[in-house]
C-alpha cells in the first residue's frame, strides 16, 4: 500500500490532469487520497509545495524514460527521431495528456516562482538533452522547438499527424 504522501501525489497528479491545478483543492485532494488533513500539511505546507513535488516526480519520471526510449539508438539522427516517437508513445499511454509543466504554467500567477522556477528547470533539461545530442546549438534549439510545440499541437488535435511532420523535418536537417 503506498505511503500517505503517495497517496497524495498520485491523487494530485490525476486530478490536476483531469480538472486542472487552479479547479482542483486541497479538500478534494485530501478526501480522495483517503489522507486526514493533519497528514496532508505534514508533507505539504500549501497546494504550490504540492505542485512543486508532483513537478519534480513528473520531471524525474518523464526523463528518465524519454533517456530509455533513446538509449537503443546509436546515431543522433536515431535518438532525435527516436524523441519523437516518445511522444507518441506517451500520447497513446495518457491520452494526449500534453505537456504537465506547460498545463500548469498556463494555470499559475505571476507570483508562483517556486513553480515557475521547476518548469523552467524542467525545460531546460530537455534543452540540454538535444545540445549533448546535436553539436550545433542553433539546430538543437530549433529540433526542442520542434519537439515543444509537437507536444502541444498533438495535444490540442489529439493526433499526432505534427509529430510525424516533426520527425520528417528533423531527418531532412540532420
């Protein structure tokens, strides 16, 4: 049985995905992680702490199996391409779900550093994973923009016909 904290993260993570950060409260976070209210602030002292936990989980859990999907491949034209194909993978396993930071990011105010400041640092990550792959900075700039804005467009068509027109433009620049 997982942990009461667990149990906070993962009901957190669904509701955020299906109702949005700002729509979903603590309340309903706490009745449906079957926690009390003193276990919720015991691991969590506001709903942003909360955010910024399923972020950093999101972040860990994302990258880690983008660098598994790639790491078969041996050419950087076979691990960019491959990033896209993660894409799909991930839009089949969550429904087109999109992009977690992004959906938060369009969600929190001016003043939510703590969450801006993750999602930042989260995009950043995937900035550097296509500098490590492709030695030409304005190129790697240009595939990550690629890569965001399939995540997107597949997102709001849920289709991935952007993904594969991604990958067809990345294979003729590579």
């Amino acid at each position: 049985m997982n942990t009461p904290k667990d149990r906070i993260i993962n009901t957190a993570s669904s509701l955020f995905h299906q109702q949005g950060y700002n729509s979903t409260g603590i309340n309903q976070i706490i009745k449906e992680a079957k926690v009390a209210k003193a276990s919720f602030y015991q691991h969590f002292k506001s709903k942003d702490d909360l955010c910024v936990e399923f972020l950093n989980t999101r972040h860990n859990y994302w990258c880690d199996e983008l660098t598994k999907y790639v790491s078969k491949k041996l050419t950087t034209k076979e691990k960019v391409s491959a990033a896209f194909d993660f894409i799909i993978h991930m839009n089949a396993k969550e429904n087109f779900r999109g992009c977690s930071f992004l959906n938060i990011l369009s969600e929190i105010s001016a003043d939510q550093n703590n969450i801006l400041a993750v999602i930042q640092a989260h995009k950043n990550s995937l900035r550097s994973f296509f500098k490590e792959e492709i030695e030409d900075e304005l190129l790697a700039a240009h595939v990550y923009l690629l890569f965001e804005s399939s995540i997107i467009e597949s997102q709001l068509f849920k289709s991935n016909e952007f993904v594969e027109k991604s990958k067809e433009i990345i294979n003729n620049l590579l």
